[in-house]
C-alpha cells in the first residue's frame, strides 16, 4: 500500500489524519473575517491532539464543552479558552475560572452558580436562545424549543444579575443558530444581524459570538463560499467565530478494508473491517457518505481473489445490526476483497460521536500525514 496507508495494520481500520489541513482551514477563515476578529477552533469536532496542536498554533483559542475538552484545550497550549455547553458542573465551572477561561454562560441558576464559585474576575458572554433562526442548517439550536442558551424574553433579567456581579464581566452575546449551513450569503447577513441585536439588546458590547455552522457537504458538489462570506459579513472587529466541521471534515479519511463481498437479495455488499462504531456520521443523520476504492494488490491467500466490476456497492460493517451502513448502492468500476474504502470529510464528528464499545471490537489506528 501507498502513501500514508502504508503505515497502516492488516486488515485496515484507520483514520488519517492532515493537521497541516485544519491549520489551512481555520488560517482562511482569519483571512476571510475583517481585522481583530476572533476565530476558535471547537474541540468537539475532532479532539486528536495533533489537531489540537495545529489548531493552538493559528486559531486565536480553543472553544470547549466539557471538563474534559478543558484538560485538552490547555495541554494542546491554547492561547485562550472559551467554555460553552448547557449542562456544566461545578467542578468544570470552577476549573474554567482556575484556567483563565471565558464562559459562555447558558442560563440564569448557570450565572448564580458561576458567580458564588468564581474568586477571581471571570469573563463571560450571555448564550441567548433567540425567537427566530433565520439560517438553515442540518440542526437548530435557536428560534426552537431546545436546552441551548437564555430564552430572549428572559434575557434582560440575566443581564442585570451579571451587571450586579462583581466578579463576573459581562463582554457580550453568544447567538450560535445552527450546525452545517452552506449559504455563505446567508451566513453574512447572520453575523450582520447578531451585530444589529446585541447592540439593540445589549449597548456596549465588546463581543458578538455568532458560534459556527459553515457547512459541508457530504454527498454533492456544494460548497460553503468563505470568498462570498468575506465580502458579505460586517466589518466589526467584536465579531468571534467557532470553527468545528468547516475546519476538521477535509482534515481527516476514514479507511476501511473489505473483508468480503456478498450479494443479497439481489444487492451487493462490501464488509468491511469497521463501521458506524467508527464513523456514525451516515447513520445518525441518514445519509449515504461517498467513497473512493484504494487498490490492494498484495494477497496473502491460495485461495481465488472474491471481486465485483461495475456494480452497485453497499458498503456495510462489521456490527450485528441491520444500521450499520456507511454508504449504499455506490457504482463500483472494480472492488476486491482486501482492496480499502477511503471515505473522505471525515475529520469532524467521526470517532467523537460513534459508540466505540459495541461489540467491542479493535479501535481504528491513527495515522498522521508528515509535515
């Protein structure tokens, strides 16, 4: 095997991961943004330190959501932290003031708690659940009933107990709406619009957090136009974005090795040597993620070589479940048994979000493309 692949076990169950790509990607994001706007990286996405590393080294901080995703945020030398998340602890809320770290605070007993802890000056901006979202997206964190962020009509409340604080500083709004949005357009007149409410709501502001949401798309020729966002988003240097999917998907494959070929009921299906337990993904959100074949030529069996030539494939893995599909009915020029499936924009949401113990089957390798 080539290339990166070649490093990898037999049979192949690996990620391949490109920090140099993330580093790309979160360095065009600062290049499209106007000048003192802040860019994140959000740990959720893929918290592989090697990504972590490359994102400390351009974003301006890492953005977090857990206790954990602190720990990693602070040993990957981030040179600042912002905490998020509905449902923080007091251990996490005090190891965030013990760090330094900015809080996005997701709700009134949240600020209470976050006041009577903290023993120093502490940061925050007030997460807001407005009444409308006016983006789209594969998910909606806003304009519906949801755990996320202060209900508007509540906001003004939460805004007086931060001022009464004094402890806690009150820098601005996080308006985080959606999750995969591809309209870049659309995604300027956001980010215009959270300048024009938290002025409205909040006179004074030094932060507009507008979260993420840049979109990928898995299975077409879409694109998310950070060229059109540039030219289109607000020239105001409060403006802070967090990058997760846009900046982590390229970064990483999924390469999986085909363990056998098998045609049921008249479809054709490549096992493969992992699955959802790797990369949930497809199954989550129903979709069927596109794959390249990488050639294998080395055999190690005397026994004939199982193929297939032109032919729709279902690559399924190797869960005792009838849900365990990555990708259906792909038309395959030539596919073998012991040839790889390399799924690309797989770098964010993969392994983080999978339910890795079931069956408790081997772990995929890691596997870094050198700089």
């Amino acid at each position: 095997m080539s290339g990166v692949l070649g490093d990898a076990a037999r049979p192949v169950c690996a990620y391949l991961y490109d920090p140099a790509v993330l580093a790309a990607r979160l360095e065009a994001v600062r290049g499209a943004l106007p000048g003192g706007a802040g860019v994140f990286y959000a740990v959720k996405a893929n918290s592989h330190p090697a990504l972590l590393a490359a994102a400390a080294d351009v974003a301006d901080g890492l953005e977090v959501a857990s206790g954990g995703e602190l720990a990693k945020a602070l040993a990957a030398g981030a040179r600042r932290v912002v905490f998020g998340g509905p449902a923080k602890t007091d251990t996490e809320l005090a190891a965030a003031v013990a760090a330094g770290a900015h809080v996005n605070v997701e709700s009134a007993w949240e600020l209470a708690r976050l006041d009577r802890l903290a023993d120093r000056p502490v940061d925050i901006c007030l997460r807001v659940n407005r009444a409308v979202s006016p983006l789209a997206g594969s998910h909606r964190m806003t304009g519906v009933p949801t755990a996320f962020g202060i209900d508007e009509t509540q906001l003004a409340g939460v805004v007086a107990a931060a001022r009464r604080s004094r402890r806690l500083r009150l820098r601005g709004l996080h308006l985080h709406a959606v999750s995969n949005n591809l309209d870049a357009a659309a995604h300027a007149d956001y980010a215009a619009d959270c300048v024009a409410y938290t002025d409205a709501v909040l006179p004074g502001a030094e932060v507009v957090n507008i979260g993420g949401g840049l979109g990928v798309d898995y299975t077409g020729g879409g694109v998310f136009d950070l060229g059109v966002f540039g030219s289109l988003v607000p020239a105001d240097p409060r403006l802070v974005v967090e990058i997760g999917r846009y900046a982590a998907a390229p970064a990483g494959r999924y390469a999986a090795e085909v363990l056998d070929l098998k045609c049921t009921h008249g479809r054709w299906f490549a096992l493969l040597r992992g699955g959802t337990h790797h990369f949930r993904l497809p199954a989550a959100w129903g979709y069927d993620h596109p794959f390249t074949v990488h050639p294998v030529e080395e055999w190690p069996y005397d026994l004939p070589r199982p193929e297939v030539r032109g032919v729709p494939v279902t690559a399924a893995g190797e869960l005792c479940t009838p849900r365990d599909v990555l990708c259906r009915d792909q038309p395959v020029d030539r596919l073998r048994v012991g040839d790889v499936l390399v799924f690309a924009q797989a770098g964010a949401y993969g392994f983080e979000v999978s339910h890795h113990d079931f069956l408790s089957h081997p772990k995929p390798q890691v596997l870094l493309t050198p700089r």
